[in-house]
C-alpha cells in the first residue's frame, strides 16, 4: 500500500503529463484544415465529332390526284330535273352532266320574243312616218320641227329594238343555263345533290378531274423541305404494287401548312403515269437529299440553354466540361444534324448531359476512377 511520500510523488507526474497535453490539444485544434477532398469526376460517356458525306432517303405515303381539277355547277338556281352523273364516269367536252326545270326560262324567252315582235313594230311604223316626214320636208309641205319629232321617234324605235335583242339574248342564254354541260373531257371524281333537290346557283353538282395529268399529293413537315433540293427528282410507286412507278417533279407547295399537322401539302406532277395509278390510289414517293458533308451526334447529346439547342463539350487536357449553342438543321430519334456550332475533332458529352454544370471534371464510363 502506498505511503503518503508515494501518493504525493505520483500525484505531481499525473499534474505535469495533463498540462503538456492540454497546449499540444489546443493547437492542434487551432490549426487550419488544408487537406479538403476533391469533388469526384462524373462518369459520361462521349464521342468525337466528324464529317461525313450523306444524303438521306425520305419516303412519304400520299394520293394520286388530278393536276386539273374542278367543281361544275349551275349558274342560276332551280329544282334539280336530272343528274345522271355516277362516281368514276368517263365524260366528253359538251356532254350533259344535269338539267334543271326549264319551265321559268322557258317563260322568259317567249316573253322576250314577244317584247322584241312589238318593239320591230313600232320600229317600222316610226321608219314609214319618218319616211313621209322627209319627204314633206323636201316638197315644203311640212316644218322642220314636225320632221325632228319623227326622227326622234324613229330613233327610240331602233333602241327599243336593240335592247329587245338584248333581253332575247340573255334568255337564250338563261335556257341554255338549265343544262350542265362539261367543258373538257375528264372523269366524275364526286357527286353532289340528287334530283328532285333545290339547288343554289354555284352549287357543286360534281367534281370534274380533267383528262390533263396527275399528281402525287403528299404533306411533308417544312424541315425536310428545306433540306431537298431545289428540284428533286421524286419516284412515286403503288402502296400495293410497287413494281408499278413513275417519276416526278414538285410541281406546286403549298403556301400555308395545315393548322393540325404543320405539314405543307406537296403536288409532284408524274410523268406518263400508268394507267395502274387511278385517281385516289395510294402511293409511296421516295427522294434523295441532297449529299455532302455534314456532322451528326447522338440525340441524346442534346440539351439547351438560353431557350437554345446545346451540347457539352469535352477539354481533352483538363478533363472538363464547358456548354454551348447550336444550330440544328434536322433531327430524328436517333440522330441530330448540326448545321453550326460544331467542329471536326470536337468531343461530345452524349450521355450523363443532365447532371453536368461548367467546369466539371468528367471520365469515361468503364474507366478507373
């Protein structure tokens, strides 16, 4: 057991050691930490940006049309007599499509014969008072104003005559317009009232497609217009017989594209189509895009800023990432053809692109971090 002299000897080597660990304590408390750890790189994968020559086959499914074709109706009103006309049949220039009831014209044109009967009348018995008029005039046996009041006459005779030629005229016209004659040789495309119905001058009675050419009708978005040529040679083939084709060029593109597709409808104008290519049919038209160099990425390399398109761009020395702006020219599901922005030998974040931000370390998947 210890004596007193031991504790008091034991008690001031406890008292010495915690006093030289307590400055030692204090400033390793006190002194800065230098070593932080270093953010970890983020894992993505990339590709290096090359040109290459291209042109991209584009295929469209649309209808075969008439290049010429038009609604025929009546120019006056009435009760539909006769529309014989059936869907698909064949008609020649002059040949008549519908009649109207004749009834009302019919009325008008005697009416208008009767009106010019009477005005040649009086036509003739003003010309036989001017006649005996001139020559009283000439034997002193009349005044001069007895001989002006029958030229008047006379005059207004010949204008009553000539605006009753007139009225005749325009109901022979109006008769002629009971009957809907085809104005060239085409083929019934649609139909419209039946007869016994009330029709409105301008009515579409049927629809005529000219016997002048066909068309291949297709709506195509405006970026692959843009990237055709100016005048692209286009083969179109039967959906369900391929082997039947002809070749064509854009005749007409529309200038509004249609409010619900945003498509622009396209009219190629064939080339001796064959007989195979009925009106209606559907089609296949196919056409090359222009070929020449151009760079494409991943889709998935995609993302944007400032409302923008943009890509990650990888520093080979450094191992990091900046981003930046874009043109796109077109793009698919798979691909994206930049227009600007982009140079050969460039490398291309193409996946991990969301989780990045400037200046960030990268490695490539797979690799040892």
């Amino acid at each position: 057991m210890p004596t007193r002299c031991g504790k008091a000897k034991l008690y001031r080597l406890l008292t010495t050691a915690l006093v030289a660990t307590v400055p030692a304590l204090s400033l390793a408390a006190c002194q800065p930490q230098t070593d932080a750890a270093a953010p970890a790189a983020r894992p993505v994968r990339t590709t290096t940006v090359e040109k290459r020559e291209a042109g991209q086959a584009l295929t469209f499914t649309g209808r075969i049309e008439a290049e010429d074709e038009v609604n025929v109706a009546f120019r006056i009103s009435g009760r539909l007599l006769e529309n014989n006309g059936k869907l698909g049949d064949r008609v020649q220039a002059g040949q008549v499509m519908a009649r109207l009831e004749p009834q009302n014209e019919l009325n008008t044109l005697r009416q208008a014969q009767a009106g010019l009967a009477a005005a040649q009348g009086q036509l003739t018995q003003a010309r036989n008072h001017f006649d005996r008029q001139e020559t009283l005039l000439a034997q002193g046996w009349t005044t001069r104003a007895n001989f002006d009041v029958a030229t008047q006459a006379q005059q207004t005779a010949q204008s009553q005559v000539d605006a009753a030629e007139a009225q005749l005229r325009t109901a022979h016209d109006l008769v002629s317009f009971t009957e809907l004659k085809a104005d060239a040789p085409g083929t019934i495309t649609a139909t419209g009232p039946s007869a016994g119905e009330v029709v409105q001058a301008g009515q579409m009675i049927a629809r005529l497609a000219r016997k002048d050419g066909r068309d291949a009708v297709f709506d195509i978005p405006a970026q692959l217009l843009r990237s055709t040529s100016s005048d692209p040679q286009i083969t179109v083939s039967l959906t369900d017989d391929p082997s039947v084709t002809a070749q064509g060029r854009i005749r007409e593109v529309a200038a509004q594209a249609n409010p619900v597709t945003r498509t622009f409808e396209v009219k190629v104008g064939l080339t001796d189509p064959p007989a195979a290519m009925r009106l209606g049919a559907t089609v296949v038209g196919r056409l090359q895009t222009d070929a020449g160099p151009i760079i494409d990425i991943p889709s998935t390399a995609l993302t944007k800023i400032n409302q923008r398109p943009a890509v990650w761009i990888v520093d080979p020395s450094t191992k990091a990432v900046s981003i930046r702006n874009v043109d796109v020219l077109r793009f698919d599901q798979a691909r994206v053809v930049i227009s600007q922005g982009l140079d050969t030998g460039e490398i291309v974040v193409t996946a991990g692109v969301q989780a990045l931000h400037p200046g960030q370390k990268i490695r490539l998947l797979g690799s040892e971090p």
